[in-house]
C-alpha cells in the first residue's frame, strides 16, 4: 500500500476559478481539474522562474514530486487547450498556512474572516455569504 500524501503547502488559492474558452458558452463544455498543488506548482516555475529544487522546498514536498505534479498539471492544461474543455481550479491535499474563503456572489478571494470588508462588487456584508476554501488546521505538520 502507498504511503499517504503529504500534504502540499500552497501560499494562496489561485484568484479565478478556472478559464474557459473563449466565445462558448459554459453550459456546452466539459471540464478537467486543475487541483491546487497543481496549479501552484505552473505559478512558482513557470511564472516565478524558480528551479524545481526551489518550487519542491517552498511547496514542503520532494522534487521529484514536484516534477510529476508538474507534468500532471502540464497535461491538463494541454488536454483543456487542445479539446476546448473548461479549466477548473480546486482540491487536493494542500495547506493554505490560514483560511481562505471566497464571496458567493462575486467570487473574490478572502484571506481570513477578520480581513473580510464589503465587497465593492456585490454589496455583501455578510460572512454567511462567504465560503470556505480549505480547512485549515492549525496544528499542522507543515513547519513555516
């Protein structure tokens, strides 16, 4: 039997959830997952330029995982671009360090409940509208 996860550390939820193609509507597409390690894993190579051994260290995980999380993320993207299917950001087995939520009618992202303010673009005041993106543990394994 395989040896569990560990769990990926990720600095924050991507601020979109998910792309589409462009000029379809989205009820016609089928869709693939990005997860979160995934995603973070395309955001610290290829848009911040680390080396691996550096992404592999921030994300507190072995670079040879981080290649294969890598490629798995490169081969959904692929797949989303060349099928025409719709990018979905979420899940996987990730730490965020705090809790994030996101507004349920507008979908802005929110780093903790005390930093939540009315949202300018929906007018919403109340935490009852906000969802929680991860569960956040704070006895965690992951050291900072």
């Amino acid at each position: 039997m395989p040896r569990p996860k560990q769990c990926r550390k990720i600095v924050s939820p991507p601020l979109m959830l998910g792309f589409k193609p462009f000029g379809i509507p989205r009820s016609m597409f089928e869709e693939v997952t990005l997860q979160y390690d995934e995603y973070e894993s395309i955001r610290l190579l290829d848009y911040e330029g680390l080396l691996q051994e550096e992404a592999a260290e921030k994300m507190n995980i072995s670079r040879p995982t981080l290649t294969r999380i890598y490629e798995n993320a490169r081969k959904t993207i692929a797949k989303a671009f060349v099928e025409g299917k719709m990018i979905v950001i979420e899940g996987g087995n990730v730490d965020f360090g705090r809790r994030w939520y996101r507004c349920r009618k507008c979908s802005k992202l929110i780093d903790g409940l005390e930093n939540h303010i009315q949202c300018k673009n929906c007018k919403t005041y109340g935490k009852d509208e906000l969802t929680p993106i991860n569960e956040y543990n704070e006895n965690s394994s992951i050291s900072r």
